[in-house]
C-alpha cells in the first residue's frame, strides 16, 4: 500500500508548482517513449483511429440523445450558445480532418494504458516516483494495443482541459454580457499548457492533433455522467471551447 496522492488532487489544490511540473512531464513521456510498439499497415492504423475518435463519438452523442435529460440539455445550449450538439459534433469532425491532412502520422500501434489522467496517476515528488493506477482492461491480447496518440489525449485532458477540475466540482457556468455560457475555473494553467506542448514537440506528437483528440473525449464522456447534469453541461461548454481555441491555433 502506496502512501501517495494523486497527481489530480494535487493539481486542483495547486500543489504543483510550474517549477516541478518538467519533471511531472519527463516521468509521463518516460512512460509514452517505453510502451511496446508495433508497425501496422495503414489500414489497421485508420481502423483503430476511427474507433477511437469517430465511431465512439457517435455512439456517445447518439446515447446521450436517447436519454431523457438530452432535450432540457439541449434546450439550454441552443437558448444561451445559438448551437446544438449536432453542430458541436460537426465542427469537430471537420477539423479533425483539417488537421488530420496536415501530418503524416507513424504507422505504429502501441500498448496503452487508456486512461492515465491525473487520478489515475500516482506521483510522489522527493523520488519522482510516478504509478499508475486502473488501467483499461483487455480480453486478450489484441485489445491492449492502440493508437499512440490516445493516453497523451488522455494527459492532456488534465492539464489543458480542466477535467480534474470538473470531477472535483470545482468549475462553475455564467452567462456573460453576451447572453453565453462561460465556463469559470479558477486556476491559470497557461504556463503548464506552455510546458506540455514543448514536451509534445520534443516527443514528435502534434500539439492540434492531441487536442482535437481531447475534444472528442469530453464528447464521449456526456452521456457517462447523466447522473450529474451540471458536469454534462460543463463538459460541453469546455468542448466548445477546446475546439474554437484549436480553430485559432489551426489558422
């Protein structure tokens, strides 16, 4: 038994100073460089991909719509954003092929550990020792592999999208002058968002790609926490804001 906090705790109580965080970082691409990897031919790569971030999103929205908390959801973003889910979901596929077309990604499948956000990661500073907790299961050897780019989705999630945040109710939903619904997050992550993409560029992964891929895993996730409809909203709002911030950045 580790006497270890999670790096999610962590980093909502701001226990994680800019200072200390390359360190965070190098334990975290240790881990994404050391993943047993293998070549697959294109076919094979594009079928995990859409799987991952095509096929999923649609399953989830069409999930959510089947609900019976979908239609006040709804009602709420079209009254105070003008859109719908559907826009939402079309905005994201069509950069997602924008900046898809931009790179040549390397035709490899690694083993994954499909969810090591900052709960799901154990980290004690002195030692630098990082462990990680709940990995995705596998019903035989096929399923461990995966698209190299989903767990570095999955990290960035935590710093540049604010999930831990959201888990921890610590987020809350104004409208502005504007009549629009903003999220309001009390934290400054822009020097860790800094930190993370030189890391990303050092690594060879693509700052746009790993957060549209981001953007599609708060799209999954709306129909898992129904239970709390406030979240559901704040994960949308947070969607849309990943995505017009990566429209910026893809001009």
């Amino acid at each position: 038994h580790l006497h270890i906090t999670d790096l999610a705790i962590k980093w909502v109580h701001g226990a994680i100073a800019p200072a200390d965080f390359p360190a965070v970082l190098d334990s975290y691409f240790t881990f994404f460089r050391s993943r047993h990897a293998r070549p697959v031919a294109r076919e094979a790569y594009q079928k995990t991909a859409d799987a991952l971030y095509v096929e999923k999103v649609r399953r989830r929205i069409a999930d959510l719509k089947a609900l019976p908390q979908y239609q006040k959801i709804a009602a709420i973003l079209q009254a105070t954003d003008g859109s719908t889910i559907d826009a939402l979901a079309d905005r994201y596929f069509r950069l997602k092929a924008r900046i898809e077309a931009r790179q040549a990604y390397p035709l490899v499948s690694v083993i994954g550990h499909g969810d090591p956000c900052f709960a799901n990661t154990l980290y004690h500073h002195p030692t630098q020792m990082m462990k990680f907790i709940d990995p995705r299961g596998a019903l035989d050897e096929q399923e461990l592999w995966t698209d190299p780019y989903y767990d570095v989705a999955k990290l960035s999630h935590s710093i540049c999208g604010n999930y831990d945040f959201f888990n921890n109710g610590l987020f809350d939903i104004k409208i502005d002058a504007g009549f629009r619904c903003q999220l309001v997050i009390d934290f400054d992550r822009a020097p860790y968002v800094k930190l993370f993409r030189a890391a990303l560029e050092e690594n060879g992964y693509d700052y746009l790609t790993v957060r549209i891929y981001e953007a599609s895993l708060f799209l999954s996730m709306l129909p898992l926490h129904i239970d709390n409809p406030h979240k559901v909203f704040g994960f949308l709002l947070n969607a849309r804001d990943i995505l017009e911030e990566v429209e910026r950045d893809a001009q």
